[in-house]
C-alpha cells in the first residue's frame, strides 16, 4: 500500500476520501495551516514553508487545495485568491518535491468542469477542446499547469475535471434544498455534476491502477437547471416552480459569480470510461436517492 500526502484533505472531498484511502490500507498524511493531528503537517504557502517531514516516504501527491469558486462575490481581491490558492499551492508542492528530490509515483490534481468557460452550447465538451476565454477557463488553465510541471521530473500527472459535487453533507446540494425548487435564469443551462462516491473512486483509480492523463470527472447523464430542478424537488418531497428565478436576481445578489448559475454546457465523461471506469451513479434521481 502507498503513503499519500493530500492538500484540502479536509475539505468536502478531502475528508470523504481520506477515509476511503485508509479504508484501502493506505497511509495518508494531509497539510494543513494548523495541524491538530498526528497524520496533519504544517505548510504556509506565504511563507514558502512546508514541513518537510510531511514528505517521508511519500509515493503520491493529491492536490485539492482551493478556495471555494463559490463562496464570495468575484472581487479583484478574490480572483487572485482563487487561482493562488490553487497554482501557488501547487508551485510550492512542485518547488519542495523538487529540491527534496522526492520520487514520486503520481503527481493528482483536481481542477474543474469549468476549464471549458461558463457557456451554454449544443458543444459536448472533451477533454481535447480548448479552454474557455473566461475567468473561470483561466483559473482552470493555470491549475493544470501548475500540474503540468511535474513531468519535468518524470512524475506522472493526472487531472480530474470536476463538476458540481454531489454530497449528503455540505457542498452545492446542501444549499439546493430550498423550501420550494426552481430552475435558475433560462433554465437551459447543463449543470454537470457527479455524486462524491464516484469522484473519490476515480482518485483511488489513479492511485491503484496508475490512471493517468486528463479526465473530464463528470457524470454520464447530461441535465439542465430546469431537469435538474425537477428531479431534485421530487426527491427531497419540495414543490417544484417552473417559474425560473430571474437571471437579473442572480446577478445582483453575486455579481460577476452569477455565470457559474446561468451558464453551463454538457461535459463528455466518454474517456474516463473507457479507460475502465464504471460509475456507481449513471442517473441523477439515482445519486439523489442515494444522497
């Protein structure tokens, strides 16, 4: 079984995971700001500082360290805050395995559904299509590079593309459950998504079964915020509006940060298929009744 070092390893998938890994016999260590347990190490990207002890034996790195894309209005103060939190992170992780000369096994990042712009087209996105002209294919962009890096060091990358993460407790699906369901602005965006089981097996794939690459980390069955809508109001028991809440709302409630709710298009989840993944949770209304 391998040692894993993982960045937000007590975040929403972080958490989740990290119990899976242990499940499965690995030894996980996780960086943090403040480290209150005995598998918890201290980094402090500000400083360029990371515990070097948190690097003994470790055969791979998971990287899913980011502030939240959805929990602040997008500021000038924010954008930068978003996209250091993840490429400054990254850089220092790639700067200390680097001068440490640390031989890793696999290099695993998260990024985001979000690489292809906030956008609404009949385009079925894959993993070869460029990168969106927004902020959000920028944040994207320079996450995956920052990843990238590692294979000057012959480390193998592997990225997941992530959508809307679906999750009993906390995350997107927690502030969806609302006393009445409706669909947002047109609702004809898509909203991809994937329940939290599926996304953490596709990590343990690239642990266990050296999957390497980039992967659209995205559900097989596409929805919009209309379908999407519907189906979630029937299974939580909530009336469901037809009555999309307006698009101007959205924006003066969150600013520029209204895209990511009115704009969205469908993801192609072919590859990671057919490169042996099998989802647990193909439907939605059989992730939500899972949920």
């Amino acid at each position: 079984m391998a040692k894993i070092l993982i960045t937000g390893g007590t975040g929403l998938v972080g958490s989740k995971l990290t119990k899976l890994l242990i499940d499965k016999n690995h030894e996980v260590v996780i960086l943090s700001r403040n480290p209150k347990n005995s598998n918890a190490f201290k980094w402090d990207v500000s400083k360029n500082y990371i515990d070097e002890k948190a690097f003994d034996n470790v055969a791979y790195i998971i990287h899913l360290a980011g502030a939240g894309i959805a929990d602040e209005r997008w500021s000038e103060k924010r954008k930068k805050i978003i996209i250091d939190s993840r490429v400054a992170t990254a850089n220092l992780l790639y700067e200390k395995v680097k001068a440490l000369k640390i031989n890793l096994k696999g290099f695993i990042s998260a990024s985001g559904s979000g690489y292809y712009g906030a956008v609404t087209r009949d385009t079925i996105f894959t993993e070869t299509d460029k990168p969106g002209d927004d902020f959000l294919g920028e944040v994207c962009v320079q996450w995956e590079n920052a990843a990238h890096q590692f294979k000057k060091l012959d480390v193998p990358v592997t990225i997941l593309r992530t959508g809307v993460v679906l999750s009993k407790n906390g995350g997107a699906l927690e502030k969806m459950r609302t006393p009445i369901v409706s669909p947002l602005g047109s609702g004809k965006q898509y909203m991809p998504w994937i329940h939290i089981d599926d996304l953490c097996e596709m990590y343990l794939k690239a642990i266990d079964d050296d999957f390497t690459g980039i992967f659209n980390a995205v559900s097989t069955e596409h929805h919009t915020s209309k379908s999407f809508s519907k189906i979630l109001a029937k299974s939580i028991n909530r009336p469901y509006v037809g009555i999309p809440v307006p698009s101007f709302m959205l924006k003066l409630l969150f600013g520029d940060m209204a895209i990511i709710l009115l704009e969205g298009s469908r993801i192609s989840a072919k590859k990671i298929e057919k490169n042996g993944y099998s989802f647990r949770f193909k439907t939605l209304k059989k992730a939500l009744n899972n949920l």
